[in-house]
C-alpha cells in the first residue's frame, strides 16, 4: 500500500488513486536501474504533499510580489542555506522547476542568442540543455560539441581544449546524463580561463555522489554548478542553479523574472528535506555504497561477456554496449522490464543504430542502493540481466521476474508498506 496512505484520494478519485497505488506496487516490485531516478525517503514524500502547493510567492524571501509569505519565505531560506552548507557554495537558487529550465536559466543570464557556446554532444553522454540540435539551446545558441574518444570511451580533454580554443565559446559545459566516469572540473576549468568562458558543472546526476563525498566537488572549478534534485541527491523533482557571488544575481534574475513565475513552494519543502538527509553522516555511507554497487555490477557484467563504455565505471552509471551479443538496446530493455529490471535503451558513442532503436542500456545503482541492495547481490543481478538479454521465451523472463519479487521482499521501500 502507498505511504503515507492515500485514503482522500481513494474516495474522492479512485481512478487516480488505483493508478498512484499500481504505480507503487510496480516500483516496489522491480529492481529499478533507470541511471536518473531514485526512491525518496517518506519525510521527502509528505513534505510534497503539502498546503505549501497552494501558495504563490513570486520573487525572493524578503522580495516577494504576494504578501502571507510568513513561512514560505523561512522554508526557502532553508533550502538555501541547506544547500551552501551541503555543497560549499556561496550562493544556491531552489526555483528552478526541472535541470531543464536551470540550464535554460544560465543561458538567459549569461549569453545572448546566437552567442557561442559549448557542450558534451548528447551521443557521447551530454544532456539535450548542452547544446543538443533538437533543443532550443541548440537552435537559439552557436553551440559547438565535445564528445569521447572512439579507443577509451572517455572526454579527450586535449580536443575539448582545441576546440575551445577554435571556436571561443562564452560558455561551457561539463556533466551529462549518460558519463559513467569522474568528470575532471580541474581541468575543465582550467581550459574555461584559457579562452575566457565561464564553465558551468552540470552535476544532475552525480549531485548526491558529490554532496556525499563520492565524486570530486566542482566547486572552486565550475562558476556555475546546475543540477536537479530528483537523481543521486534523492530528493523531489526539482533544480537548483548554485555558483559564486560574482554570478548570484544574474541566476536570480534568469530564473525570476527571467524565465519563471512562482516557485513550486511544496518543492523547496522537500529539497529542504533531502538536503537536510543529505548532510547527515548516513548519505555519506549511501554515496559510498552506491559507487561500490555500481562497480560490483560493472565487474559481473563484463565476467559474463558484457561490453562496457569506457570499460567500467567510477560513478553510479553503467552504460553497455550490446553490440556483440545478438540483441538490440529496445528489445534487451523491453525483455528485461518483463523480467523485473527496469533499465533504458540508451545510444553509445559513435552508435551504427538510431537513437530510437540504439545498441546500448544504460543502468545506475542509485535506486537500488536506496532499497538496500548491496554488493553481494551485484553477480545475482548480473546473471539475471545476462539470462533475460539472451532469453528465448517469456515464461523464462516470468522466472525472473518471480525471483526479483522475492528478494525485493525482504528489502523496505520507502512509499510503500
Ligand atoms: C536529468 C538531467 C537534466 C534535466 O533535468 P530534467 O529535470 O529532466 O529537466 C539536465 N542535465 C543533466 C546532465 C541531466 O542528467
């Protein structure tokens, strides 16, 4: 049953209610390897679930376009100073509603449309907001793109710095969505001050590996750090745009009244919770354990034949290239999904195939480490993923499917009981 119950929402909406609690069962069912997502804690669920979400409050705490900010005003500056402390930063912004309207947000206070810019080509593991031609920052920007070396799988820093200095973009970004090693902000930054641009850490998805001690911070590298709250940090679907004091006000202006109206007030709530989770000595050990699972999967994954990008993985992410076993990215997803493992299909760099039908999966360790999966259950999760890639016939992905449901079992899930 979903917790906190539901039981306003079961009388007065069964339909949605019914879809809430399927929704729950399945999350409760199922080893969830999908890099982004995660399993927030039931304080982070309730602080949603708020009045808060009836509130408007357009501007900043102290700064506000509607009046009866008494307690919405405190529960930003919360989040606010939660996250300095968390991160190390000067200053944080908790508006933005998504990564997405974040980047958009650094864009709106940093450049002018047509102006340079540059980003990880989202092939090679850069997200869509870096630049990628099918989002708007790649039709309203000149965006030049990075990708990995075909050999290792990994940033060649060297042609990061060539095309740099090439092209001179005011902006850069570091971070992606699909980047299974250390993002190196040193040198990143270093390249940034050579041609003069400011370089913008988008750590969406390694924020809670960060704040937990788990991946070197960018803070003293990056002027600007972006992420979203949703991914390794645990916390609700949200972003937060942090940087310098030299940068501060020219985010709050992008962010409102630049490109946003009111803050989602409930939102801040619980990214206050999940930075105050994130301060405390246990996410330090979750942090950890999320890495040694992820490397754990990674080593049974390449025992049974398994082709990792860049060989293996220093973060919570694992992308596999399936080309040498005799499926594709789409069908190995869908058949692992039968199974009880819910993954993405996912493009490898320099991928022969479309990015609808690619040759790759991508999995993270985030959610699974949450539900207190360990690193004795890596090889068992392994042999589970080999045996459902290569199955010929459902009733195998059924036997599967049946044996996650009992081990799931015996791990708690936040949000259900
Ligand atoms: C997930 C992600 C985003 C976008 O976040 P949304 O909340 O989905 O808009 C931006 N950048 C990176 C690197 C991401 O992984």
């Amino acid at each position: 049953m979903h917790q906190p119950a539901i039981t306003h929402l079961a009388a007065a909406d069964p339909a949605v209610a019914d879809l809430v609690e399927g929704e729950a069962r399945r999350q409760y069912e199922k080893i969830r390897l999908i890099a982004s997502e995660n399993y927030v804690s039931t304080a982070v669920l309730e602080a949603t679930g708020t009045v808060l979400t009836n509130k408007y409050s357009e501007g900043y705490a102290g700064k506000r376009y509607y009046e009866g900010q008494q307690f919405v005003d405190q529960v930003e500056t919360l989040a606010i100073e939660r996250a300095k402390a968390v991160f190390g930063v000067e200053h944080a912004n908790v508006q933005p509603y998504s990564g997405s309207p974040a980047n958009l947000a650094v864009y709106t206070a940093l450049v002018n449309p047509g102006d340079k810019v540059m980003g990880m080509a989202l092939p090679a593991g850069g997200h869509l907001t870096h630049g990628w031609g099918v989002s708007a920052t790649g039709k309203w920007f000149d965006a030049v793109q990075y990708g990995v070396r075909k050999d290792t799988g990994r940033v060649d820093l060297d042609e990061v710095r060539e095309l740099a200095l090439a092209e001179r973009p005011k902006l850069i970004f570091c971070g992606g969505t699909a980047i299974p090693r250390t993002i190196d902000f040193p040198a990143f930054a270093e390249i940034a001050a050579e041609v003069d641009a400011v370089l913008v850490a988008d750590i969406a998805h390694i924020a809670g590996l960060v704040a937990g001690g788990a991946h070197p911070s960018p803070v003293g590298h990056a002027q600007i750090i972006s992420t979203t709250t949703h991914k390794t940090l645990r916390g609700p679907r949200g972003a937060m745009l942090m940087s310098d004091a030299k940068h501060a006000k020219a985010l709050d202006k992008a962010v409102f009244p630049g490109l946003q109206g009111g803050p989602h007030n409930h939102t801040t709530a619980a990214i206050a919770v999940a930075l105050g989770e994130a301060a405390r000595p246990a996410f330090r050990d979750y942090a950890a354990a999320v890495v040694a699972n992820a490397k754990a999967l990674a080593d049974a994954l390449i025992e049974r034949g398994f082709d990792l990008v860049s060989g293996g993985t220093d973060n919570h992410l694992i992308l596999v290239d399936l080309s040498n076993k005799a499926v594709a990215g789409k069908p190995a997803a869908q058949a692992l999904d039968r199974a009880g493992i819910e993954l993405n299909y996912n493009s490898v760099p320099f991928d022969s195939r479309k990015p609808f039908d690619p040759s790759g999966i991508r999995l993270g360790t985030a959610a699974i480490t949450t539900r207190g999966l360990g690193v004795e259950h890596m090889p068992r999760l392994a042999a589970w993923i080999d045996q459902a890639v290569a199955a010929s016939d459902q009733a195998e992905l059924d036997r599967i499917a049946a044996e996650i449901r009992e081990l799931l079992a015996a791990h708690p899930m936040p949000g259900w009981v």
